[in-house]
C-alpha cells in the first residue's frame, strides 16, 4: 500500500512509515494513492458475512499487500470484538450505535485497530514508541483503552482542561501504567496544534519516536470505514420500483469518520449522500455554503467531542473532491455532502423529544445527527438514513439527566472509574512547556 501527503504528492511511504509516523514532514496528512473498488459480489452479498470478516475483506483490499492475510485475520479477530447493531426509529431513519466497546464511544474500533497494527509493525524495534494524541472528549478514552498495557509503547494524552465531561476525564487519567494524561489550560485546537508542532520538531524526533493515534494518523480511518458496510448489511432490500436514497447523517467534528465513509463510497459501497452534522463549530458547513474555509478557536458545546474550529480532516476531504480549480473543487463536494449545524438548546431539546416519542437514549452527538437527518429528509422525503451514534449517553451523564430529568442508568465501565483517582499533568499552552515535559520523561 502507497500513500502520499496532501501538501507534496509525490512523496510516498508505505504503510508503515505512514501509521508509525503519523503526520508527513510536509505537515500534510496521509492519503492512498489507490482506493481499490470491492468485487460487486461482496458487495450484494454482505448479508453472508460477519462483521469481521467484512472488515477482513476490506481491509484486504484497501491495504494492498501491506502485511500478510495471515497476520492481518488474527489483527482482525483481536480489534473487532464488539458488535455496531442497527436501531429502527421508523421506515426512514436508523440509529448505528457504535458504542458498544470498551470506552463506550465509536473510536475503539479505530483505537483497537491501530493498536493492534502499531504493535506489529513496532514488534522489531529496539526503541519504544509514544503516541501522542490530543482528544476533545471520546478519542483520548479510546486510546487509552486500546492501548493499555501494549508492549513498547507509551501513550501521552492532551485534553482542553475543564472541556471534557468528568467520566470522560476518568477514563483519560486513571488507567496509568503505560498511559499519560496531560491536562492543557485550552481549548481542544490548542492541544491538537501542540500535538502538531510536537511531529514537526525535528530536535524532538530525533530524541524520541513519535507517533500519533489522533484520526490524522491512516490507521484510524482504515477501521472506521468497516462499519459502514456493517450498517448497510441490515437495512432492508428496497423496493425495486421504490428506491430509496440510502444517506449516512455523520456527527463531525475533526471530520476523520465522515472522511472513512468516504472511503467506503470509493471502495464501492452504494451511499447516495453524506449528512455532515455539526454543532455551532460549524466551519464545514460554512464552506459547503459559500465555498469559503474560514477555521477560527473552538467553542464548548454540550456535544464537546465535536468542538472543533480547525477540523484536520478537511484536507484530505478535499483530495476527495479536487477539480481543475477551487470552485470545481466545492461544487463537487456539496453534490456529495450536505450539511447542518445546530445550538445546545436544539440539542436538548431533540434528545428529550426522541427520548418521549421513541423512548430511545441519545447523547448530545447523537442528537446532533438526529437534527441533521430530520432537516436533510425535508426536502429529500424519498430517503432513508443512518445516524452514526458516536457515543453511549452515560458518558455526558450530567447533562443527559438535567434534559431529561430524570437519572440513567450508568454501564458498570463507567461506574468503575467513579471512585478512582485522576491522574494528570497540567500545563500551560506552551509548546516549550511540553516539549520539556516530553523530554524528561522519555529521552
């Protein structure tokens, strides 16, 4: 498997640079220079396969060589231990719920993956790894949870202090052992520009090697696109005078699960149209809009995993859509996504009316997409569509409760880290501050 940077096309690595590396020198982001195209067999016979094994298949394909089929279908089995079921609201809208794994929130699928992938392209090295990831909420969970306990590797994990919900903040900083929580005095674009500037320094890299689990890094989006296959496996076969148009209503912030939906659609899987949802952070739908990228800081939100100003991904949805000029570029992009944003009071208001009319639990996120899909199927009424739910309510406890008024019941992996310690390091935003802190405690 090739891959290019976004920022100088014609520098290529193979897979393993490009997942042990994380980010190009260039500050670009990885990309594959081929998305191969799924035998239409596969695809029309998708009811036939599990869930590992469809992400052994496209995983197969997309990776093109990069390690052997003998040791990819264990990685497979080890990553992929948890299930993505469908929830039917009505005829038209469906709930994925990608939940279900061990830190309660859609990125364990790529966290596990990547861990596992990591670790055998690591087994040889004499040196260990750090992984340096900043998270607004679900990625920093994820990692720490996909990664606990991983031989040669470490995990150094900056969150915006005060910007994560307090069980979300639990699951970052009581692990210990090989996982480090840093606390940033910022928002979530300070810490994910610390991350950055970290990959770029070259005094640094040369001190230790590092590594990133953030979605900038290939290997979180490669696992992300399974479980679109997944979802479509269970809708039920249209009408063949009645088709529907099947759309994916995505929950966006740093945009990297919309991107391997993308990725999905280039592989072959039949996606009509992709509903970018957002709350007030809405950059995104701004330029699909107007045609104008316009990042500015981050504003906290009730959905926080998606408070995001500056989205890392939007570069490599561009590749996606590049035409002879930028407004080739745009056209092609909002032919294929639409887009939404929405305020806290929305939000809540949409979590508590689905709540009374379905008596189906969302968090705020999931609530988010509820919204867009809502807005989207208004003026596209021949339409059937999946949300991605990205995360189990429990985990934004306080503020489910206080819309609903009424107590949840909280998953025991959750309730176990209640009376457990917090453990981090505060720092300023300051990359001398983290550099230092990097430097002590890893050279």
């Amino acid at each position: 498997m090739k891959l290019y940077s976004t920022k100088t096309k014609n520098h290529l690595v193979e897979l393993q640079e490009a997942v042990l590396k994380g980010l190009p020198d260039d500050n670009g982001l990885y990309m594959p220079v081929e998305i191969p195209e799924l035998d239409s067999r596969f695809l029309k016979s998708l009811r036939d396969y599990s869930f590992q094994e469809i992400a052994f298949q496209v995983s197969l394909n997309l990776l093109r060589g990069a390690l052997p089929a003998a040791e990819l279908r264990p990685l497979i089995a080890e990553a992929m231990t948890f299930p993505a079921p469908l929830v039917q609201l009505n005829d038209k809208q469906y709930i994925l719920e990608l939940f279900h794994g061990p830190s309660l929130a859609f990125k364990d699928f790529g966290a596990r993956f990547m861990a596992q992938l990591m670790s055998y392209f690591n087994r040889n090295a004499s040196k260990e790894l750090v992984i340096l990831v900043a998270t607004s909420g679900d990625t920093g969970g994820a990692v720490a949870a996909g990664f606990y306990k991983t031989p040669g590797i470490k995990v150094v994990i900056l969150y915006p202090s005060g910007k994560v919900s307090p069980l979300q903040e639990k699951q970052l900083t009581t692990l210990g052992h090989n996982i480090s929580a840093i606390e940033v005095q910022g928002t979530f674009d300070d810490c994910q520009a610390l991350v950055k500037q970290a990959f770029l320094d070259k005094d640094l890299n040369q001190a230790i090697r590092l590594s990133s689990a953030n979605s900038i890094n290939i290997a979180r989006l490669i696992p992300q696109s399974f479980y679109y296959f997944e979802a479509y496996k269970y809708l039920p076969e249209q009408d063949f005078y009645n088709k529907q148009q099947t759309v994916f209503c995505v929950p966006s912030g740093n945009f990297g699960n919309l991107t391997a939906g993308l990725i999905a659609q280039k592989m072959g899987l039949p996606i009509d149209h992709f509903i970018a949802a957002t709350n007030v952070n809405d950059v995104v739908p701004e330029y699909l809009s107007t045609g104008h990228y316009n990042p500015r800081p981050s504003i906290p939100t009730l959905s926080n995993a998606m408070d995001v100003g500056n989205p890392s991904n939007f570069a490599r949805m561009l590749e996606f859509y590049e035409g002879t000029d930028k407004g080739s570029t745009w056209n092609n992009m909002k032919n294929n996504i639409s887009a939404y944003a929405f305020s806290d009071a929305d939000t809540s208001q949409t979590l508590k009316k689905v709540w009374n009319k379905h008596q189906y639990l969302m968090d705020p996120h999931t609530s988010v997409g509820y919204l867009a899909l809502e807005a989207y199927q208004k003026t596209h009424p021949n339409s059937r569509g999946i949300i991605l739910s990205t995360a189990h309510p429990a985990k934004f406890l306080e503020s489910v409760e206080r819309i609903l008024e009424q107590k949840i019941e909280i998953p025991k992996q959750l309730a176990d880290l209640i009376p457990l310690e917090k453990q981090s390091t505060l720092l300023p935003v300051d990359y001398t501050a983290l550099k230092d802190w990097l430097i002590n405690n890893y050279k």
